[in-house]
C-alpha cells in the first residue's frame, strides 16, 4: 500500500495545520528585547504589529516548503515480503526479480522491501 | 540486505512512482571511484537501519565521473529522492569526497545511531531535512547539516564534533531534540542577506540560541527568518 500512495498530495495535507500552528505560536513567543535592537520602543512595536498581521499570508507559504514524506505507514511492513541480498565481497546475489546483480554492482529496479 | 562489498555499489533506479525499503542487516560497502549508494530514481526511498547491526558506507576522495559536465553523485549516500533513514541499528559514513548523506528532495532522519564524517556537508539536502529521532554524531569540514531550504528538529540528539558552521538553512526550526554543536565559525547559520546588524540570522559561537536572542528583527518574519524554538541547544560553543 505504501508503494501507491501519492505522497506529495498527502503529506501537504496532513502537514500544514500543524506548521501554522507552530508559528504562530512562535510568533507569540518572540517576545522580543535581546539587546541587539537599536532602533526604539515605538520602532519595536511597529514592526511586532506588522509581523502579526502578516502572519496568515506568510506563514503557509514557509509551511508549503516543509517535506516531511516520512509517515508512520512507512515503518509497517511484513517479514515475509522481505527480498533477502547478500553481499559477498566482490559479487551479491538476491532473492526475486526486483533486484539485479552485474558484478559488484547491485541495482534495485522494483518497489518493495529489501 | 547483509554481507561485504569491499568495492561495490548500491543503486535503486525504480519508476518515479515506487517506493523501495532497504533494510541493511549488517552491510559494509564500499568504492573507490564513485558513490557506493545511490538512488537515481524513486519516489521514496527508506533506509532502515536494523536492531543491532552496524552497516558502513565508506568512499574515497577519488571519485571519477562519467564525462566533465557529470559532478554527481557526490555523497556517500546519495539519492535524487525522497529519503528517509529509520531503524535502531548504527550507520557509518565516511564521506571522503564531498558530502556524507545528500538528497536532492526531502530527507528525514527518523531513527538510527548515525555517526557521519565528511569531507564537505555531512548531510546535505538541496530542499530540506527534517529530523524526528536517532542519535547522530556528526563531523563536516563545511556544514553539519545544511539545507538549502528548510531545516525541521523535533527530537532526536544531534552532536556536531566538528564543522564550519553548525546548522545552515534559510529556516532553521529546533522545536525540540538535544543539540550540541561544535563549529569554528556560525553555531546556525542561514545563508542569506543579513539585517544591518546580526539579529535573526546568525547565532554565533558562544552566544546561547534561545528562542529571546532571535526576535528583535527590523524584518518581518518572511521565508527567509530562521526561528529557534522549544528547548535550548545545550553545549553550545
């Protein structure tokens, strides 16, 4: 089943209330005042104000570049559909047709678990 | 997969749709000439590291390409797909070339003892790298780890022994995990046009990364700001 989702479609789904959330949430945390800022109270406080109120139409553009395609269906899987390699120093052999042996080189040329 | 290739290659070369799990049970490989792991095409490609093996991808500073305008592969583990690396076992990499584990697309570290040394980046992503576990030891002539443009942490522990700049990307997020960076120069870094003076940008050795130190831009918050959230890099020096 792994091997036919359409992963880009799904993760983008899954992922972006998440990241929304999380800056947001940075955004409150910022709470500013580390020294390094020379430029004024009332400078400060104008710039925290158009920060927030750019927040919706900055932040899913950072959450749009997010790639998190690992997902917990990634890590299932069945032992018996295991294809087996071994590597023998100059040469490797394998179970099944989804990989290919020339020489020392071995090419996986199929989905599934090896 | 188990066994030795004392100068062997790995290459998965599936339909752009496919998705391939490499389970490596004790596996050590390595090349003289090129890459000797390489996904060259693939939707997804996992690496799961299993409970109790120690698997080894070494290469060396001799990589000879197929014609002058070819640079790639350049990383001892190198794939142009989604990556992920997962499992409980260990992963050795001893990048001598350039990078130690580069992906083209996304890359996630899930799981893993990964102890990295690397002659550039020792994991490197052309899109972004996101880390939600393991335990990684990494040591780059250049960056630990570098994104071009995203870098996510929410677990995991990340010690850096060595490196030029610690954590490089446009973004930086530590949202959680136990860092501890060693760099000769930027602990984070994003590689962009800097304010006027150092505010968001760049964390510099000796100076703690909390949350309160990135937050007084002239800027507003764009693509472009890297934000340390969460728990505080320890160890920072």
């Amino acid at each position: 089943m792994w091997y036919v989702i359409p992963h880009k479609e799904q993760h983008g789904m899954s992922l972006r209330p998440i990241v929304v959330a999380l800056t947001l949430g940075v955004a409150l945390l910022s709470g500013c005042g580390s020294g390094e800022d020379t430029t004024g109270a009332a400078d400060a406080s104008t710039v925290d104000t158009s920060a927030d109120s750019t927040e919706g139409s900055t932040k899913p553009a950072v959450s749009g570049v997010v790639d998190d395609h690992d997902e917990d269906i990634d890590h299932e899987w069945d032992d018996s559909d295991v294809s087996s390699i071994w590597l023998t120093e100059k040469t490797a052999s394998a179970e099944g047709d989804g990989a290919s042996i020339d020489g020392s080189v071995v090419t996986i040329t199929s989905a599934g678990t090896y | 997969m188990s066994g030795t290739l004392g100068v062997g290659r790995i290459v998965v070369d599936a339909d752009s749709d496919e998705n391939v799990r490499l389970i490596l049970n004790g596996a050590d490989i390595a090349n003289s000439t090129t890459s000797p792991f390489v996904v060259d095409n693939a939707s997804e490609v996992m690496v799961v590291l299993a409970e109790g093996t120690t698997n080894t991808l070494s290469d060396t500073a001799g990589y000879v390409f197929a014609d002058a305008e070819t640079d790639e592969p350049d990383a001892a583990l190198f794939s142009t797909a989604d990556l992920t690396i997962a499992g409980t076992g260990t992963l050795v990499v001893d990048g001598n070339f350039n990078d130690g584990i580069a992906s083209k697309d996304g890359l996630v570290i899930a799981g893993g003892t990964i102890d990295i040394d690397a002659a550039d980046d020792a994991v490197h992503s052309n899109d972004t790298i996101t880390i939600t576990g393991g335990d990684s030891t990494l040591a780059s002539a250049d960056d630990a780890l570098h994104a071009d443009a995203n870098i996510v942490i929410d677990a995991g522990t990340i010690t850096v022994t060595d490196s030029y700049e610690g954590i490089e990307s446009a973004i930086i997020t530590i949202n959680d995990g136990d860092i501890d960076i060693t760099s000769s120069d930027d602990g984070l870094m994003r590689p962009l046009a800097m304010p006027p003076a150092p505010r968001w940008g760049v964390l510099e050795p000796n100076r703690p990364a909390r949350a309160s130190t990135s937050c007084t831009s002239t800027e507003a918050p764009s693509a472009s700001t890297p934000r340390v959230t969460g728990s505080t890099p320890t160890g920072w020096r």
